[in-house]
C-alpha cells in the first residue's frame, strides 16, 4: 500500500521536546485528549491519529512511537512512560480493532504501527466504498446545509485514507445532485471565474434556499389576501349580509306612470295662469 495512506506529519515537533515525567502522564486521563474511539467500521482512523499524534506531541514523548528507540536508552522512566502510551492506544481502539492488534510484550513503537498497518490494509477497498457512496448520494428534501455537510463528511474519509477529493469535483459531484428546482444556479456557479470551491457554493446555495423559503412566505400570504377578498366580494370592508340562503329581497315589480311632458318653465308659468 501507498504510505499515503496514513496521515502524514509535516515535521518532527514533538521529538526533541522534553518529555514530562511518568508520574505527571500516570495522572492524565487519555480520553480527555482523545475524544474518539478508532473502530473500523466509522472510517475515523484519521481524526484519531491527528488527536492522539498532537497529544504525544504535547507532552514531548512522540519518540516512543517513531522513531524505535535504542534498547541502550531505555531505562525504567521510559519504560514507565512507554506502558502508558500502550495503555493510552488501547483505551482508546474499539474492543474490534483492540481484539486485532493486542499482542503481549509490546512495545508502543510496535503497537503504534500494527494499528496503522491495519487501516493501510482496508484503505483501498474503503476507498471503493466511500467513492461509489459519495456519487450517490442526492440532495432530495435535504437542506443544503444538511446536503453539504453529509458530502463533506464523506470527502473527509476519503482523504483521511489517503484519497482525497480535489476541490473541482467536490464542486461537480454537489451540483449534480441537487435538487431540480435548483438546475438555473448550475451554470452560474460553473462559469464563475475564479472558480467556486466547496464552501463557497455551499454558502452561494444557502443565499438562494433563503431567497426560496422568502418567495414562498410572501406568497402564501398574497394567496391567503386574494382568497378572503374573494370571499367578501371584492371588498374587504363590505357588511356580511344575513339573508337565508336562496333569498333575494330585490325581487319584485317596479311600476311607472307617463306624466305629460313640460319644458323647463312651463310648469311655472302655467301655475301663475
């Protein structure tokens, strides 16, 4: 397999550090550094090994898992110091991947890359698994938060063992699953020049949801005036008219009589006659 696999360190830090003394790390409780329990079937090698490598770090004893240390050097303080960091590793493994890479006499060099060598041997067919799920996957009535966050989770696997997804196609694999009502944003996105990354078409995405969720609002509410206008006839303040149903009180006969005609005056002036 392609060292690639395991996350690598980009320096040495930790190495030529002072290590603190094997009563100080007696007393620490590893899980409040390592707040993750590696378990092969959550794909969290990498989280695991980036909190516990920082932790070796901290307290200056990353020469006990690289690299081995002389039998020479050796002495009882470091053999108290290395107990612990076995003890750390497999406190903090699930009883699985515990049951695997438990050996008696080892030494935590040893332990430290019988655990990697493991997820080295998973990685690709992960990566196969990991690859087919994330091209699958399809926005339907997801938000696009919800959306993005499931496709970054499965793009972080994917780097965490060594097949990390280029920004372009993370961009390309989220539009393509989005949800219809969204395809006009497509070639707005794609035409950007620089191009979009993940998070900001993430975040140009959630604009537009929020721009949908506002229109929507607006117009339930136009629909809801509309229809109570309806309703009263056109006129919102006309008085609700209580006649029976079928009842018509403007129904009847309207009589006119003929009257002679007379011009303007000439009933006046014929009353003075």
């Amino acid at each position: 397999m392609a060292p690639s696999s395991i996350p690598s360190d980009s320096s040495d830090d930790g190495l030529d550090a002072v290590p603190v003394s094997a009563s100080q790390i007696q007393t620490l409780s590893i899980r409040h550094h390592v707040p993750v329990i590696l378990d092969l079937d959550k794909g969290n090698f990498g989280q695991w090994h980036h909190f516990f490598d920082s932790t070796l770090g901290k307290f200056g004893i990353k020469s006990h898992v690289r690299p081995m240390t002389p039998d020479d050097e050796r002495d009882g303080e470091w053999r108290m110091v290395d107990s612990c960091v076995i003890n750390w590793i497999l406190a903090t493994v699930s009883k699985g991947v515990f049951d695997i890479v438990h050996r008696d006499r080892h030494d935590a060099f040893t332990l430290w890359h019988v655990v990697e060598g493991l997820f080295q041997d998973i990685e690709m067919q992960r990566a196969v698994y990991l690859e087919a799920e994330l091209h699958s996957v399809v926005q339907g009535d997801l938000s696009i938060n919800d959306y993005c966050t499931k496709l970054k989770r499965i793009a972080d696997q994917l780097r965490d063992i060594g097949h990390a997804v280029s920004e372009p196609s993370q961009v390309l694999n989220l539009l393509r699953g989005l949800n219809p009502k969204f395809r006009y944003v497509k070639p707005v996105i794609t035409s950007k020049s620089p191009p979009h990354t993940f998070q900001s078409t993430r975040s140009f995405l959630i604009l537009e949801e929020l721009s949908f969720q506002h229109d929507a609002t607006v117009e339930a509410g136009q629909a809801l005036t509309a229809s109570h206008g309806a309703n009263n006839g056109g006129n919102s303040n006309a008085p609700s008219v209580p006649w029976a149903t079928g009842y018509n009180p403007w129904q009847g006969m309207v009589q006119a009589w003929s009257m002679p005609f007379c011009a303007p005056g000439e009933a006046l002036a014929t009353r003075h006659i």
